[in-house]
C-alpha cells in the first residue's frame, strides 16, 4: 500500500511538473503573439493616422465645402463630377488644354491626366504632353446650368530628365 501511495505522490508532482513548464511555454508564446499583434495595431493606427492628414485637402472631408454647395442647393458629389468632367472637355482643343499656359511642344500639346478637387474653390491637375509634365493650381466657378469658369492660379513644369 505504501508502494502506490509513493507511485503517486511521484506520478503527481511529475504531472504538476509537466503542468507547470507547459503552462510557461504556452504562457510566453502567447505574450510573445500579444506584442505582435500590438506592433501591428500600432503600424496599422499610423497608417491610418496617415492616410487621414493625406486626405486632408479634399472635397469628400471638407465639411465647409460640401456646405457651401448645400446652401446653393447643390449636391457636392454631383459638383466634383461636373467639374472633372468640364476640365477634360478642355482636352479636346487640338493645342492642348487651355489651361495649361504652354505651347505645343515638338507638336505635342499638354492635356491634363488627373485632378483632385481640394475644396469648393480650387483644384489641383497633373498635366503632360508625352514628355514633360506638370501641375496646375485652378480656380474654379460653378453655375448649375452653365460650364464651369476655370481660372489657372499657377503652373509648374518641371525639367525634362537626361540620362547621364
């Protein structure tokens, strides 16, 4: 009898032996997993955090804006549409958008790619003509029944790069 009470008493601390040093392992791996997932969280709010202050010069997210186009009783989504859709009808002009202050270059006249409209007065566009390119600071007027009035503020070309 006092064989089996001795195998157990052993059998037992053993397994609380066993218990002990696995409970640790699983215990470290799972605080290891919880930084982890932290550092991810914490990249993922900086992310976020960043892409917030990079939209932060648009229409969408500018809530005077959009209430100024309210007040004249017009839809700021239905707005942004028209006007991109004003400033690429300038495209069509054979030298080039006119807004855009430079001549054909090498009969390649500049037409504006991309916009972003940064509130309810102006716009920024990226311009090329096949080799060089540029952007345009505009100023815009909308009317609900006529084109929209453009107003180039001011360019920037930049220089045509050379391989060395």
């Amino acid at each position: 009898m006092k064989n089996v009470v001795l195998y157990a008493l052993v059998f037992s601390l053993l397994f609380n032996v066993f218990q002990f040093v696995n409970s640790t392992k699983i215990l470290e791996s799972k605080d290891k997993e919880v930084v982890k997932v932290k550092n991810h969280l914490k990249i993922s709010r900086d992310s976020v955090s960043q892409l917030a202050n990079a939209n932060y010069f648009a229409l969408e997210s500018d809530e005077d804006a959009q209430e100024y186009f309210y007040n004249s009783n017009l839809d700021y989504q239905k707005v942004a549409f028209k006007v991109k859709e004003d400033l690429m009808v300038l495209n069509e002009n054979k030298n080039g958008n006119k807004l855009v202050p430079y001549e054909p270059i090498d009969d390649k006249p500049f037409i504006v790619n991309t916009s972003k409209i940064l509130n309810h007065r102006w716009l920024i566009a990226e311009f090329s003509n096949g080799d060089l390119w540029g952007q345009i600071l505009v100023k815009y007027f909308v009317s609900a029944d006529k084109p929209t009035e453009f107003e180039t503020v001011e360019t920037v070309l930049y220089e045509r790069q050379t391989k060395n």
